[in-house]
C-alpha cells in the first residue's frame, strides 16, 4: 500500500487540506478536528449536517504549531482563534446562527460533547435530514455505530463524527467514477484522511 495523500481538517465540518506528513494515534492524525462550532440556540457541538455553510469555509493550522487555527470565509478574509471574538461574531454572521469556536476538551467533559436540542421536535424528521433520506428510504443500522453516537454529538475526547480515521482507496475512486460517468467524484467529498 502507498499512501498518495494525506488529509488534515483543523476544524470539524470545515474545508481542510492535503499535508505532507501527519502523526497518527489512536485518534487518528495528530491536530485533526481539534475545533468545532458550538451551536448558541440549541446547544451542542454541530457540523455540516446542520449548519451546511460551515463548508464554505476553509481551515488551516496557524505557523508555529500552536494549535491555533485560522478561518478563511468566501469573501477573502482570514481570522484566527487568537482574536476569536471577532472569528465567532463573523463565523455567526456568515452561518446565519449564532455560534462560537471551541477546542478539543478532555473526554471526561461529557457536557461539552453532550448532543443539543434537535432542530426538529419529531426525531424521525430529524434523522431522515440529517441522514438526507426520504420517507420511503431507509435509515441507517444504528447498531454498527459505537453506543456513545446516540448521547454525544461525537465520540467524548474527539470531534469526529464516529471514526477516527478514513482510509480512500485511489481503486474506489475509479471505481465509482466507472459506475458513475456523468458525474464527478472529487476525493475532498468524502473527507479522507489518507487516500
């Protein structure tokens, strides 16, 4: 096996990078999703799923390796999480929502990754938007996810949706260009750590 490319998202749910190098651990690459955006209405760490222009954005790490990242919106601008009141009132701004930036905390602060108010009051509308399914199509098995995804907006300590770490192999891409000729399978859909 070769790995071509490897994949960094410093802020969950935001637009990352290729890096030319990355540590890994039992919590996959080292300084991956280590920020997230806390929703202020409803509570809880949110991702694309429910704020879609978090995609919009682009992240990367700040020189120096202090952790700090830095924010770049469609019109240009760049801020970083030394001046995060200014990063979280123009991240509200351009979601639409109120929101604040937050860091990786310890897996033992299970409020902080405790899951928020859904945006719906029936749970089966919200699964099936989050989910992107239709009435008539079928949920996922909840049983092949870990039992801390239904209580915890991501796995306690991480800020990853329920894996760590998501291999892509160059043969799957062809293989659903093949399947798929019309359209266009660009890697950065699937958010890979390594492909």
């Amino acid at each position: 096996m070769r790995v071509d490319q490897i994949w960094s998202y410093p802020v969950k749910s935001m637009v990352g990078g290729t890096v030319p190098s990355a540590e890994l651990s039992m919590l996959g690459i080292v300084g991956d999703r280590r920020w997230a955006v806390r929703d202020l209405r409803r509570g809880g760490i949110r991702g694309a799923k429910q704020l879609g222009g978090l995609m919009t954005l682009v992240a990367r790490d700040v020189a120096g390796g202090s952790g700090d990242v830095e924010v770049m919106f469609p019109d240009g601008r760049r801020l970083s999480t030394t001046a995060s009141s200014d990063l979280d009132d123009a991240l509200s701004t351009h979601l639409d929502h109120p929101v604040r930036l937050e860091s990786l905390r310890p897996s033992d602060d299970l409020d902080h990754y405790r899951r928020g108010a859904p945006a719906n009051d029936d749970m089966m509308v919200e699964l099936r938007s989050i989910f992107g399914r239709e009435e008539s199509e079928p949920l996922p098995d909840f049983s092949v996810f870990p039992p801390e995804v239904m209580e915890f907006e991501s796995p306690p300590g991480t800020y990853h949706d329920c894996w760590p770490l998501m291999i892509m192999s160059t043969s799957s891409l062809r293989a659903m260009q093949e399947a798929l000729p019309d359209s266009v399978v660009d890697v950065r859909r699937f958010r890979p750590s390594m492909v």
